[in-house]
C-alpha cells in the first residue's frame, strides 16, 4: 500500500473488539510517534499508554469519547522542554504532540487496526487523572484496538481540493 492509500484508508475507529492489541504492535505505534518530526528537534512529546483495567477505566471520567477502547495513547508534550516561537511566543509542544499522534494514528492503521483522534477532554482533568505534573499538557486521546466499524460518513465527506488549497 502506498503512503497515499493509507492515508486515505485510515478512518475514526469508534468500535473495538475486545481482542488485546499485541505488546509488538503497540511497540511500532510507539515508535512512530519517536521518530516524528518536532521543532529544533526538542522531542517535546511525552506519551502515555494506558493499557490496565485500571488506566482505562479512569479514561472514562476524563472523556466520554473512550470507546470502551482496550488501548489508548493519552499523547502530551512536556512545556519545558518544547520549543517556543521566538517571533510569536507560540509553543509549538502542540505541533510536536500532534505530528507524533499523526504518525501513531497512521501506524495503527497500517497494522490493521483503529483508533479515532479524541480532543474532546479537559486537559486539566486528564493531569489530576493521572497524577501528570503540571508541565505535562495533554493534546490527544488516542483510543485504539482492532476495529468493529468501517468508515462513518464524515470519512467520505471532504472538500474538493479548491476550498483548501490555493497556489499564489
Ligand atoms: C483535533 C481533533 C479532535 C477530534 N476530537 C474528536 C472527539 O473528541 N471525538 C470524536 O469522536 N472524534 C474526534 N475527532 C475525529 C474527527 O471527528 C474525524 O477525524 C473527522 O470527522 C473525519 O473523519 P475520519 O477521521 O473518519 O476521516 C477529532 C479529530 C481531530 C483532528
């Protein structure tokens, strides 16, 4: 499969079987998120695999959005260690914590498996939840496992190229 078709393949996972994603495939999903791309090479990302009874059950008061999932990446940057943008005074530790989601999301689904990027969370809930320290700032949940549903509708809804893309 090219990059392209993956690309195109991967869709939000909202349904999980029970079955247990293997120790070597949540391995790969790890390592794509180190090798990802981050500002100054800083590697600001920090993520978390919640993987016990326990770590998911709590998953569940920080989001509604858990799938019932029997995996999920909570994927975070550390603020002191990210770089910030000298002309804006941006953080770009969420760029850095969205690229390595990116590459796990599209690693899960090149393993055959799903997940859905979840954002919908309160990200101070997520750090009382998980005793994280303040520095640690949650951007993603990434619920995962091997998939029960094909693509929803939003999956075949996007835009035509013309109303994204622009060449000047
Ligand atoms: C930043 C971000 C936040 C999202 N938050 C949620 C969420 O909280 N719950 C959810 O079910 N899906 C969430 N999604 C998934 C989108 O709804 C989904 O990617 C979009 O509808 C396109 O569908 P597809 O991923 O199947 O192609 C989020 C996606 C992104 C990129």
């Amino acid at each position: 499969m090219s990059f392209l078709e993956l690309a195109q393949k991967r869709y939000s996972c909202r349904k999980f079987s029970d079955k247990a994603v293997e120790q070597d495939k949540i391995d790969k999903i790890l390592e794509a998120g180190r090798v990802a791309p981050t500002a100054v090479n800083f590697q600001s990302q920090r993520i978390f695999v919640l993987k016990s009874k326990e770590s998911l059950e709590k998953l569940k008061t920080v989001t509604q959005y858990h799938f019932d999932a029997p995996l999920a990446f909570l994927v975070c940057y550390d603020s002191n260690v990210s770089w910030k943008n000298p002309f804006n005074n941006i953080d770009e530790g969420v760029v850095d914590a969205s690229i390595a989601a990116t590459h796990m999301m599209l690693e899960i689904a090149d393993l055959g498996l799903g997940s859905t990027w979840v954002g919908y969370f309160d990200l101070k809930v997520a750090q009382k939840t998980y005793n994280l320290e303040n520095n640690i700032i949650p951007v993603a949940i990434l619920p995962a496992g091997y998939p029960n549903m094909g693509a929803s509708n939003m999956h075949n809804s996007r835009f035509e190229l013309a109303k994204t893309v622009k060449y000047l």
